[in-house]
C-alpha cells in the first residue's frame, strides 16, 4: 500500500464512486482510506463490483472515523453533497465533489435548477476541476475541486477554442451517453427492453447541464444561450456530443484545426483526430477525442468530442484533479 496522502470515498457503491475507489486502489502514490456507502453498509466493493478488484467493505459515514484523511470524493447527488462536503472542509479535508452542488458559480442560478444550496459559502472557494481550461493553478491549491459533469466536460473540451476566437455566434449541442450515465439508482429501476434497440431524447425543456456550459464558455468569452439536448443511447457507458456551430465570421478548415492544434497541443488528455471520433475509441480512458470539419455549404463549424462518462466525464477526471492538488504528475494511476 502506498506510504502517501490518505483518500477516501464517500458513496462508493454507485458507479463514479466505484471506479474512483478502483483508481485510486492501484494509484502508486495515493492510500484508499474507506469507502463509504448510503446503501450497502457492509458489502465489500469487490463483492457489489467484482470487475474493480477492490477488497474493502463500505461503511456508514461516520467523519469522527472517516474524516482523518488527506483528501476525500464526496460521490454523492446533488443536496446531499454540500453538507458532508461543508463538514470535511471544517475538517481541513481537501475535497472533490462530483455533485453539481459547487459548479455554479451563481447562487441564484443553481437554486433555480437544483433548489434552496446547503453550502453556498463554500461556493466563492470552489474551483472548477477542468484543468484543460486553464484551472490548473487554482485546481492545485483548491480545498473544494467541483468536478465538471460529463456532458459539459465534453461540450467544454470541444467548443473551447472556439468560444476563446470569439467565433461561437450560436450552437446547438446533441449529445447521446451511455445509461451509466444517470446512476445505478436510475439504471436499476430501467428495464432492458427501454433502452435497447432505442435512443430517445431526454431534458428537453431544459437538462441541469445546460447553465454549467453557459457559464464556462461565457467566461472563455462567449455569451449566449445554447441549446442542449441530450440523448440515451443502448450503451453501457460512453458519450459522443456533436455541437453545430454557428460562426460570427467566415473560416476555414484550416483554420478550425490549426485552432485546435494550438490550444491542444500539450494536452495529454485531448486527442485530435479528423474523422468522427466514436465511443470505443477513448473507452475506459481519461482521454478526450476531438474532431472538426467547416460545412463549406453552410459555413457551420461541425465540433465532435467523445469521452468516457464515468472516466473523462467523472472518475479518472477526478483523479486527475486529486493529482494536480497534491503535486503529482497529472496522468499518474489514469494515463
């Protein structure tokens, strides 16, 4: 067992918390402390997930025990984060929270789509743990890292350059995941039959992701409303987003890609690619893969961005954040 800094998970048994426990078991620099879990006090992990190879029995919460660690992943749903997140920072726990409880910076934004906040003096402190957008600095000296949602860690990734060219007039982003995406709760109560052989539209009239994009991008410095729908697809895991984008001036292929070449050019976790990336190219990766092409008969900028969810869009990001607040290289235990 590694002789570091000490890390526990809280909400183990769901799917983000699952896999975070399993990088961080094998991490070479980082101890698994506990794992914590609401509803399978006493199971073992590797027992609920035999595939993560992870020997520990989750607990109940209990920070008089739990709370003498180094850092912890709260993976909790949104409202029941904030609290546990508000007592381990009185703690001097450094914390990632994979909720949507700390991505807004705007109170009155996140009540609005999520309800009365539980912590909101913690929110001025959080840092937005997407490294590639320029958090690195702050992500490294952060006690509360919010870790982005796997739509906008997508989205952001593949409309970044643009927003920052002041290209982005409009966009409409689709975008179509895997079940793994809305939890073990949700996925266990969905019959087989609903999702296979089917994709279907979801969040229409207005999906939590949505202000998390606007707001990353308008401070990339494009301020507009986009329109996002998402879409459930027969996968286990994996997420494809396809924004079309709307240019405030002409441009080229060309230029699109030397764009992108220059933004991403000493991002180990973003690929780029020419053709159409697709799911099972960065499965199981903390990779981003991204392709553009200029539509020459509408001018549209055509952005594709495919992720892991519960890799890139949850768990290894994660884990790439812990990496960055502890002085790590930032692809240890995930490249």
């Amino acid at each position: 067992m590694p002789d570091g800094p000490k890390v526990s998970v809280f909400g183990a048994s769901g799917y983000a918390g699952a896999l975070a426990a399993a990088l961080l078991q094998r991490h070479p620099r980082f101890e698994l402390a506990a794992l914590t879990s609401r509803s399978d006090v006493g199971r073992r992990l590797d027992d609920l997930y035999p595939r993560h190879r992870v020997p520990l029995a989750m607990e109940e919460l209990d920070l008089d025990r739990h709370g003498d660690v180094d850092a912890a992943i709260v993976a909790y749903p949104h409202h029941a984060a904030a609290p546990v997140v508000a007592q381990l920072r009185e703690r001097g726990v450094r914390v990632i929270d994979l909720s949507a409880d700390f991505r807004l910076r705007d109170v009155a934004t996140y009540e609005q789509w999520y309800g009365e906040h539980a912590a909101p003096e913690l929110i001025d402190g959080a840092v937005y743990g997407l490294p590639e957008l320029g958090y690195r600095g702050r992500i490294a000296d952060a006690g509360v890292v919010a870790n982005p949602g796997c739509f906008p860690t997508a989205a952001l990734l593949g409309l970044a350059p643009l927003a920052r060219a002041g290209l982005i007039g409009d966009v409409v982003i689709d975008a179509k995941s895997g079940v793994s995406g809305a939890g073990r709760a949700a996925t266990e109560k969905t019959h087989f039959v609903t999702v296979d052989e089917n994709v279907n539209a979801y969040g229409i009239a207005g999906h939590r992701h949505t202000p998390e994009i606007e707001q990353e991008l308008a401070l990339l410095g494009a301020r507009l409303q986009v329109t996002f729908v998402p879409h459930l697809v027969p996968l286990d895991q994996g997420e494809l987003i396809s924004a079309y984008v709307t240019p405030t001036r002409a441009t080229s292929d060309e230029a699109v890609r030397d764009l992108y070449a220059d933004a991403y050019a000493d991002e180990q976790f973003v690929e780029l690619t020419r053709r159409s990336p697709g799911v099972r190219d960065v499965r199981e990766t903390n990779i981003a893969r991204i392709a553009t092409q200029v539509d020459a008969r509408t001018g549209r900028i055509l952005v594709f961005a495919a992720i892991d969810n519960l890799w890139k869009g949850t768990s290894s990001q994660a884990v790439q954040n812990l990496n960055l607040m502890f002085g790590f290289e930032e692809g240890l235990g995930i490249a």
